[in-house]
C-alpha cells in the first residue's frame, strides 16, 4: 500500500472510530494547573487525579534521578453507560503526562505537564491506548531520552491496527521530539506499512510488506523536507500525528 493512502487510511480510522462507535457525549473536563515546585513527585498530583505511573531516571544534565508522571483523572462521571459495542460503563477519565527534575535541596520542579499525546479515550470499541498499561507503555531510557508507546486497536469498525513509539528528551524548557516510529497493520489484508523517523540526523525509513512475506522489505531511506525542531506541544494528538515525509 503507497504510504501516503496508509496515512489516509488511518486517519479516515480514527475520525469513523470517534463518531460510529458512541452514541453519547463525552463530558466535559477541565485539566488543572500543576505547582511549578514540590516537596516530592506525590505532590504534584491533583484532587481529583490518581497517580498511574511512575518512572524514574535521568532527564537532564546532573546526577539526581528525575521522574516522569503518569496521572489518571479519577471522576466517576465521566464513567458513562453505553448501549453499542464495547464494555457497558466505559470509563473516558483522561490522562496527562507530567516531568519532574529532582533538585539538589531534595525538592522537585515541574518542566512539562501534557494532556494531548495520549488520547483520551472516546469509542469503548478501542483497546486501551497505552496497551497493557502505564507501566509499560512509558519509560525513561538509560540515555537521557524518554518514551511512550501508544497503542491502536478497534474491536469493531476497523480493520487497522498500529503501534506508535515516540521518544522525546529535555532540551532548554523542550521536550523536543527526537524519534517516531511507527507500524501500521491491515489485519484483513495483511499489509504492513513500518517508518522510523530520526529527528535529530534528519533521516528516516519507510518499509511495505505484508504478513505472509518470507523475508523483511526493504527499507526505503529518505530526507526530511524539514528538521525544525519540535516540541510535544507540536505533536498533540499521538495518534493524529503524521511526521512529514517525501
């Protein structure tokens, strides 16, 4: 399948997912302000909200181990009932994902909170979309960089399935977007369509191929039109985002 018809293709998915598998309104939310500064990573967590996930590592320059926060917003009324396909309470909390440098007085200081790239979920068709959850789907790397795996899959109304990683590191107040690697599978059809995007070098690879192949395809390596760099806030939605390749 041309890349550029996989990349219709998803998004003809996400948008049929979002208005056919729900007859209800998704409520409204309001994601709070989070302190700039706080005694411990527990602080930084808001009424309302419940700490998921908490991964530990190395985010900037100095020695002290950092954290990255997965938050889940914990109201039951956006727990909704549903008469269609799917569980018939369907929870749509949203998440938001927030990072802490840890400070030399023991304190710690908030560099990032985002409530875009990890969709909320809004069809009870789809599979949750950190997979099999925070503790796996977001890390810090031994690197510096870190990572979140977004995961797409319908039970009903599509028969696309993909796995979207993205890797991102701390530059000067950016969470600057470093990596995006993409697989994007058909499961009637058996196309898979792969790409590898590396935002620092400005390169990236693209590979065609289908279940039943014996062998992997070839990679086809190209340039990015542009390698300005990017913040998640540029990226928003995880699953609507589309690096931009020749």
């Amino acid at each position: 399948m041309p890349r550029h018809l996989s990349r219709l293709l998803l998004g003809s998915t996400i948008c049929l997912l979002s208005t056919l598998a729900h007859g209800f309104e998704l409520p409204e939310v309001t994601y709070p302000a989070l302190p700039e500064h706080a005694a411990t990573p527990e602080a930084f967590v808001p009424p309302g909200w419940r700490l998921e996930h908490i991964a530990r590592g190395l985010l900037d320059a100095d020695t002290h181990e950092d954290a990255l926060l997965v938050l889940r917003m914990d109201d039951p009324d956006n727990i909704v009932d549903n008469d269609g396909f799917g569980p018939d309470r369907f929870d749509t909390n949203p998440r938001m994902l927030v990072a802490l440098l840890a400070q030399a007085d023991g304190g710690w200081r908030q560099v990032m909170q985002n409530h875009r790239l990890v969709p909320r979920p809004e069809s009870p068709v789809m599979d949750d979309f950190l997979g099999d959850g925070a503790e796996t789907a977001v890390e810090i790397r031994p690197n510096g960089t870190w990572s979140v795996a977004l995961h797409s899959w319908a039970s009903a109304g599509s028969w696309s399935t993909s796995q979207v990683v993205y890797t991102f590191r701390y530059e000067g107040g950016c969470m600057r977007l470093v990596g995006h690697d993409a697989m994007h599978l058909h499961r009637s059809s058996g196309e898979i369509n792969t790409s590898s995007v590396n935002y620092l070098t400005g390169r990236a690879w693209t590979r065609a191929e289908s279940i039943g192949d014996e062998a992997d395809g070839e990679k086809q390596w190209v340039r990015l039109a542009s390698n300005a760099p990017l913040c998640i806030e540029d990226v928003g939605d995880g699953l609507g985002f589309m690096p931009e390749l020749p």
